[in-house]
C-alpha cells in the first residue's frame, strides 16, 4: 500500500507525518513562479532566467552563488548532513553532492516541492515538511554536520522560552556527532553596510540592528562576540569565526582569523539587490580602514560561526561567476605541515582549466628561469582515480608589488615606483618571443618575499640608493597565479599595460600616477593603448561568456541607490524628479565621484520648455572614454531630437548609443526604471581638449503602474 505520509518527486521523498495541513508561512506569487520554474526547466537555465526577469526572489532562491557558503565544508560521502530550514533548495543540491545522507526540514510544502523538483535525481534526500519542534524528536543523533544557514536568527519565533537562542542550539547540539559540527550563518548586526545606509535584511528599515532593534520584532542578529557568548552558554568553549563576503548568501570570499582580507581585496559592496539604499560613505576606503586598525571582524557583514573541532580551511575564493570552463575555487589550508594552497574545479568542464595551468606552470617556469621571476611552485594532484584534479601550489609570504607600489606613491616617492616599475618590466620580458605568456601578470599576483620588508635606514621605507636595490632586487619575485597563460607569444608592453590599467581602476588614489609617463616607457601610442583597452574588454567577455555580473544584475534589477551628496545638496533640490546628471567615464567607469548635475539656474546647460523638451549644452574635457546621460529619476518615455558632439549629429543606430530602455518608436524609447540612462561610447569619436555635447529631447513622465507593467511583462522588448 502507498504510504500517505510520503510524497516522491523524482528521487526525493517527502515526509509529511508532521506538516499540519497548510502552509503559514509563504512569500505569495513567487513561490508558483519559483514552482514553475523547478518543473519545466533545468538547473542550467537557471541564469539565463534569472537574467531575463529580473527579479530579487529568482535571484535569491536561484543563483548557484548561493551554495558558495556550504561548498567549502570538508563534508565527504560517508557523513549525514541535517539542514535545517532548507526552503526552497538554495544549498541543499551542494550538500547532496558532497554527502551521503541529507535530511532537510521546513514548515512549508510547496517550497520543500521546489526544492524537490530543483534536485529529482537526487537520491540520498529526505525532507521532513512541518515545524522543527515537531519534526526534531525523530531525528537521529549522528549527523556529521547540522547547517543552520539564514535560521539562527529566527530562534525566537518558534523557542518560547526567556532563552530561545542557547535552547535551540541546545536541542540540535543533541542530534550532531561528538567530533561533528553546527555551522551558522547569519548577519552581523553591526556589518558595515548598516553603518553605510543598507535597510536591516528582515525589516527593511534604516539602522534598526544597530540600534538592538526598537521596535521589537521576531528576527535578532549578532556581533561575533554575541555568538561566541551563546556558543559558551551551551558548553562551546571555542568557536571558529568565519567572515563571509561580501556576505553570506552571495559569497565570494571566506575569510577566517588566520587569514583576514588585505587592504584593497574589499570593494564590491554596492549589494541591494532586494530594496534600495543609502550610500553614506565610500565602504571600500571604510574597510581597507578597518583592516588597517585591525578590526575587520567587528564590522563584517555576515559570519559563518562553526562549532565543533578547527578545520584546516582558512581563505576561500570563489570564481563561478565565469563560464562553467573556468569556474573554480582556491582553498588555503593550514595543518602540521603548514599551509598550501589549493585550486578545484567546480564543474567537470573545469577539468581541462585546472590542467591546462598546470602545465603552464612547467612552461613558465622554463621561461623565467634566471629572470628574477619565480612562478609558484605547482602540482597536478587528485583524491583518486575517479576524482577531480585539482592543483597544490607552494604558500609563499611576502607583500604583494601591488602594496609596495602604493608605499611609495602614498610617500610621494615617484621616483622609487618607476624603479619598482623598471624592475618589473625587465623580469616579465625576458623570453618575450616564446610560444608562453602570462596575460594575468598584475601586480597583485606577485609577492616580493617577507625578508625585503624593514631593511635600511630609513623608517619611512623612502628609497636610499643601493640600500633598497639590495631589498628589493636580490630576491626572486614569486609570480602567485599562472592561471590565464597562453601557449603563445604576447608583447612585454601589452602586459605591462594591462598591468597599469587594472592598478588604476581599483583605486583612485593612484590617479596621482603620470599615466603619460607609463605609456612613453612602454613605447605606446593612444591608438595601442585604445587596442588594448578593447582586448581586455574581450578577455573579460572570453572568461565570463554571456553571463551578467553580480553588479549587471543588481542594476537590471533596479534598486537605487542614494548618495549622501544628493541630501547635502538641499532636500528640495535633490528631491526633483527632473535634474540631468552626467557621469564621465575616465578610466574607472561610471561612479558618483565623478558625476554632476545640470540645473536650469545654469541657463548654459541645460534648459526645459513648458512643452517638455530639454535643451542641454554643456562642456566635457578631454580624456573621457564614455558619458552617462541620466535625463531624470523616475519612470519615462524619451523621444530623443538629436544628439551632437563638438557640432556632429552622433547617430542613434550602431553601437555608439546604449540605452537601458525599450524602444517603442522612431527615437522613441520606454525607460520602465527609476534610474533611466543614455550611455555615449567616445571611442572612435575625434574629441579636442574641451568638448561641447548637445542634446536635445523630450521626457513624459509615467505612472509607476504603467511602468511597473512594462518591466514586468517585458512589452517592447
């Protein structure tokens, strides 16, 4: 006879002898969306979907970033995996592929379906449906791992005592092994980003965890010594503190108090996807800050708290946001032998990527031997004959070029960083005619060994002569990555350049750098240079494939993001719907630095007319890659007149003008955002040392309903 209590989708099954009936807890339309989405289509579809609607809940509940945060876990084929709180399935496909048993829990039927549905051929899951207090006497109490992921916090919704976080951790410490582990990822309460102007995750208001939550509510979060605390409560004596970035559910980085991020490793922080923001100050300068004062796991936005036995896992880095042929993670361990550094493919196409590094490390190293150049020592290594390769690199210590290179801009010694940078170009050139190169020869991937720090006199480590020749030249650099070499020859200067352009973008504060100067020792005209900038371009699309960034997409979604500026400016100001801003690209891409506003008290820039039309002129020097013309802040309908550059129509077809708006009409385009934009590609376009742009236009404003009913239904598109 069938059993009742039991539901099977492809190879999962369902225990319902606990769900009482009816789902309580639900997110609405999304969840048949999600339904949907589960049955009729395959996990490989997942991004292109994804990418089409632009939706924050697919993303949440879709994105494969999303297992980052369990993928690391040392958990293997012979453990039992308890997770709690599985929802809609966002982890539970890592956890079936590294473990032998998985047994999930949640209060809802029709996610626990999703999650089915997303993981039929799964056949080592079980997922009881009902309220964890139900469910949890029949558990076992042998499981290897319990993950608590996005739960913890909830605690006192369904523990009804006057200590619901210790007696929930309690009862699941009952069901884990004597050497087994909990790990618990949750927000900090006190994470950056909620000083900077990011709503509180559960609430959606402004500053209420670090105000220890006012107005009351079901959700607390903690600092990591909140959590530490509840873990010694419970009879935890130690817990290892991991620091998820930029936080838990799209992790990228996993840090740990034996390997904190670095200066400069913190800026991609603009992560609203679901609501819009404030943006108080620049996170990245705050960061790089608060490595420097040591205080980087007080402000971090989430952490990964795991109880139970240390783990060799110190760092971990994820690159799956590429095409799946290059999609990989590097682990830093740490045991009794010391540390050692590990690259795994995350897909079986990977494969050929992890070999094909391998044996351009052979390659180059035959290529730089005698140059000063030492590439990281690298070995094939595999757990088995029918296990992934995957790669053991040497750890060296050492500061980075890259960090080197700022001293000496930061104490104004121009003249020590072309040293450095002469140096440099020597070590890569040698063997420029081989059949090997590394395109990715930046200075971040290459570490000056520990022992040249503090020698000589001169505490401000200024050059002094043959003092600092002896420091920094009589050792072998350590080239750290080999990964993107080709089995052929490319020119020094290219890789120089590339070297100097990435340097320049991750920083502003280098800008101080005579870019002129780098070009005429490189022997480098505009026209490379421009070649140049468009083969990275190509590069970065050969890495990636066709899939939008993590930044792409929290655009396409379309939450704004408000800058402190814009307050400064005067509320009634900045609260008009119809002021013009223009950003200019110099190098760095579009960012609010570098941006203005035109105003019609500036009767040169910019003028409206009763009938709508928007008349601008403004000037806009020289050096400029690309303008951004915001024409408003609300959701609108453009007929765009004409737009000219120093007196030339710049034609509205080609690939000169981008839009993020349907076209609906001769020149006529729909912009169902709050945030509509016009971007003019300058290459190709002769500019002088000042330039004039015109542009003529006319904007109708359109109810957000409407607006909302275009995005949503895709019309025009």
């Amino acid at each position: 006879m069938p059993d009742n209590n039991i539901e099977e989708i492809g190879k999962i099954k369902l225990n319902l002898v606990h769900y009482p009936g009816e789902d309580y807890y639900c997110d609405g339309d999304v969840e048949d969306e999600l339904l949907d989405i589960t049955r009729n289509y395959s996990a490989v579809e997942y991004q292109r979907i994804i990418e089409e609607r632009k939706s924050w809940p697919i993303l949440y509940h879709l994105s494969a970033q999303r297992e980052n945060i369990v993928e690391w876990l040392p958990i293997t084929k012979d453990m039992k995996v308890l997770e709690v709180g599985s929802g809609c399935g966002a982890i539970t496909g890592a956890l079936a592929r590294k473990a032998g048993e998985v047994t999930c829990i949640d209060l809802s039927r029709k996610r626990s379906r999703i999650n089915a549905y997303r993981h039929t051929e799964a056949d080592n899951v079980t997922i009881h449906v009902g309220n964890f207090q139900d469910v949890e006497p029949d558990l076992p109490c042998d499981y290897d791992y319990i993950c608590l992921i996005g739960v913890f916090e909830y605690a006192q919704s369904y523990i009804q005592s006057e200590t619901p976080y210790e007696d929930f951790l309690n009862i699941i410490k009952k069901h884990v092994k004597s050497r087994g582990h909990i790990a618990i990822a949750i927000e900090n309460k006190f994470g950056l980003k909620y000083w900077a102007g990011c709503k509180e995750d559960h609430l959606g208001t402004y500053f209420s965890g670090l105000e220890n939550y006012p107005d009351g509510g079901a959700v607390r979060t903690f600092t990591a010594e909140g959590l530490r605390d509840i873990a010694q409560r419970c009879g935890y004596k130690q817990a290892q503190m991991y620091y998820p970035y930029p936080d838990y559910k799209f992790m990228t980085s996993l840090y740990s108090d034996d390997r904190l991020p670095q200066i400069g490793e913190l800026s991609a922080n603009l992560r609203n996807f679901d609501r819009d923001r404030l943006q108080l100050f620049d996170e990245k300068k705050v960061f790089d800050t608060i490595i420097r004062e040591k205080q980087f796991p007080l402000f971090s936005n989430s952490y990964m708290m795991l109880l139970g036995p240390a783990l060799e896992e110190k760092y971990v880095k994820y690159s799956n946001d590429r095409m799946p042929e290059f999609c990989i993670k590097t682990v830093l361990r740490e045991d009794s032998t010391g540390k050692i550094i590990e690259k795994h493919p995350l897909s079986k196409e990977a494969w050929q990527h992890i070999e094909n590094t391998a044996r351009a490390y052979e390659k180059l190293s035959e290529r730089y031997d005698g140059s000063g150049l030492s590439v990281n020592r690298c070995t094939l290594a595999a757990d088995g004959a029918d296990k992934e390769p995957y790669l053991k690199l040497e750890y060296v210590e050492g500061r980075t070029l890259e960090e080197i290179l700022d001293d000496r801009l930061a104490h104004d010694d121009v003249d020590g960083f072309h040293r450095l940078f002469d140096e440099y170009l020597r070590r890569i050139s040698v063997g420029e005619e081989d059949k090997i190169a590394d395109y990715d020869l930046i200075f971040s991937n290459i570490i000056v060994p520990e022992e040249t720090k503090n020698v000589g006199n001169n505490e401000n480590n200024a050059w002094n002569g043959e003092n600092d020749n002896m420091r920094y030249f009589d050792n072998a650099w350590n080239v750290i990555d080999c990964e993107w070499s080709f089995e052929k020859a490319v020119e020094t200067k290219q890789i120089a350049f590339r070297a100097v352009y990435c340097y320049l973008l991750e920083n502003e504060k280098r800008e101080t750098l005579n870019l002129d100067l780098i070009m005429d020792k490189l022997k480098l005209d505009q026209s490379e240079a421009e070649q140049y900038r468009k083969e990275e371009l190509t590069f970065q699309k050969y890495v990636t494939g066709k899939r939008m960034s993590m930044a792409e997409i929290r655009e396409a979604i379309g939450y704004p993001v408000y800058t402190v500026d814009a307050f400064c400016e005067g509320q009634a100001s900045a609260g008009r719907k119809d002021r013009v801003q223009i950003y200019e690209d110099t190098g760095r891409g579009f960012n609010e630095e570098q941006s203005f506003f035109l105003d019609e008290t500036l009767g040169e820039q910019v003028r409206t007319s009763p009938e709508g039309v928007t008349e601008l002129e403004v000037m806009i020097p020289g050096g400029r890659s690309a303008l951004r013309i915001d024409p408003c802040n609300d959701f609108c309908l453009i007929y765009i007149r004409e737009i000219k550059w120093n007196g030339t129509p710049v034609s509205l077809k080609g690939g000169q003008i981008q839009l993020n708006g349907f076209k609906v009409g001769e020149n006529t385009y729909v912009f169902p955002t709050r945030d509509p934009n016009i971007t003019l590609s300058l290459s190709g376009i002769p500019g002088e040392e000042n330039n004039l742009l015109q542009m003529v236009m006319e904007v109708t404003k359109l109810p957000e309903e409407t607006a909302g009913h275009i995005r949503k239904r895709g019309l025009f598109n």
